[in-house]
C-alpha cells in the first residue's frame, strides 16, 4: 500500500462517514415529525431562538 492508495482510503472513510451522519439526522428528523410538536428543538436550533417561539 503506497501513500496514494492510503490517502483514497482517509478521504473514502470520511466522505463516508459524513454521508452516514447525514442519513441518520434525515430518518431521526423524519421519525419525529420534522422536529417539531413536541416542544424541543431541533438540532439546528440553538438558545437564541426560544425568544421566536409562540407561546
């Protein structure tokens, strides 16, 4: 395994590994009715917007 061969591998374990991240806070997203409903927010959301909420 030469050093071009081991930098594919770093990059593809991390391009990998983003995209599993990203698919995990898609379904958990989806499964909780798009975040909203049930009174905590979203991981996008951060102290500052607790001013915005209706209440």
């Amino acid at each position: 395994m030469n050093q071009s061969d081991l930098l594919f591998l770093v990059i593809f374990l991390t391009l990998l590994s983003t995209l599993t991240v990203w698919v995990v806070q898609f379904f958990r997203s989806r499964r909780r009715g798009g975040g909203g409903g049930d009174g905590r927010a979203g991981w996008w959301e951060g102290p500052w917007d607790d001013d915005d909420r209706k209440r």
